[in-house]
C-alpha cells in the first residue's frame, strides 16, 4: 500500500489533521504538566527529574551483576542494607556522596549512573476512537480502499500496521509499489489482489505476503475489512 506508508500520510488534509490533533495532546500535557509543577516541592522535582535516570535499577543491576548482597555492600559503603534496598526500590534518592562511595566499591565512575538513560521499552497504545480514517488518496471521489493507521504514535517502526476497508468496486484498480514486504490477513468481505499481471481472491481467513515492490492492486469484490502490515526495504 504504497499510498498508506508514503503518500497519504504526507498529504495536506491527513497531515494537517493530525497535526492538530497531535497539537492539542501536547497542550493539555504541557498544561497538566505545568500545573503538577506549580505545587510539587523542591524534593519532588528532584524525584521526578532523577526518576528518568533510573538510578535504583543501574544499582541493582550493577549489585547483581558482581554478585554483591545489599548487607556485603552495606559493609563495604557504610551504608545500612535497608537503605541500600529503599535506594535500589527508587523509595529514597541518592545523594552525590551515596553514589560516589558506591561507584567505588563497583569500580565505576559516577557517568554510569547519569550518561545514558535506561532506554524504555517501545510499548504503544492506540484507542480506536482516536484512530482517523483516510481514503486512499486525498480527495479521490471513488476510493479504491480507505485507512486507518493503527500504530501511529509509535516512533522509530520496525513495521506499518493498518486497518483498511475495500468497497465493491467493478473498476480495474491502479497498480502501485513502495519498498519492502507486505502482508495482508482478511477480517471479513472478499478482495481481489493483482500480482504480476495474476488476479488472487482473498476470502475471510485468507491472508498473503509479497514483494511490495512489485505492481499489485486491490478490489473489492464485497465489502471488505483487512489487517494490512508493511515493512521497510531489508539493508
């Protein structure tokens, strides 16, 4: 579906849309987050600041990792196991002389607790009530098939996931390509796929995976719901 990875989202109507949308999430969170910062304390921030560092899970990470019991670290830190443990659970905050006497017990420097971030997992969650619906291109009369993107807040996609609608149509499809592969699994309908110049019917249940890069088109030949995945081209 080269006009669902490429084109369409690009074009000045789904852009613009989005864009408003997208807008509107980022104020009411700017003001929400203005808001929780007017009446948090100075230790609060110094909480919510030092939470993205993750500094608890690097201790225990590096705990674990040479073996070391919270009550042998106690002894060689001068620090209780208690608060050791309060320190790895993110319950209390470490103070600079905390983490240096622990950096030297592990043979660290103090940037292995502040120069990278613990990297987040990508876990995304889209509501269907958010999700838009586009034709297949801007301002087409008839459609050849409709949109929705079910992934798009995700950033940094090993994949495109959509959920597409395909009327009944008696006109011969445009062919198209975009690079990588694609697959596509059948919800309900019947829809006829073009490959090669071969015309496949694709019934409830069916499914199909193919060199996008490659002409195909699409028909429906009753009205038609599909699960549609793309993938970038292989390096």
């Amino acid at each position: 579906m080269s006009h669902i990875s490429n084109q369409d989202q690009n074009s000045p109507e789904s852009s613009e849309v989005g864009l408003t949308h997208a807008q509107s999430l980022d104020l009411s969170f700017i003001r929400d987050k203005i808001h929780s910062m007017k009446s948090e304390t100075s230790e609060d921030t110094l909480h919510r600041v030092l939470a993205d560092y993750n500094l608890g899970a690097k201790l225990r990470t590096l705990r674990l990792r040479k073996k070391i019991s919270l009550v042998d670290l106690g002894k060689h830190t001068g620090l209780s196991a208690s608060m050791l443990s309060q320190l790895e659970n993110g319950k209390l905050v470490p103070t600079l002389p905390t983490l240096a006497r622990i950096s030297m017990v592990f043979d660290v420097g103090l940037d292995y607790f502040f120069a990278d971030k613990l990297r987040k997992k990508l876990f995304s969650v889209v509501r269907s009530a958010d999700r838009m619906r586009f034709p297949d291109r801007a301002g087409n009369p008839r459609p050849g098939y409709f949109f929705e993107v079910l992934a798009f807040s995700a950033q940094e996609k090993g994949m495109q996931a959509f959920l597409a609608e395909f009327p009944v149509s008696e006109s011969k499809p445009e062919e198209h390509v975009h690079d990588g592969a694609e697959f596509l699994y059948v919800l309900s309908g019947e829809v006829a796929i073009l490959f090669q110049g071969e015309e496949h019917i694709l019934a409830e249940g069916d499914c199909v995976y193919f060199d996008s890069s490659e002409p195909h088109s699409y028909r429906g030949l009753r009205p038609t719901k599909a699960l549609v995945v793309t993938t970038p081209p292989r390096l």
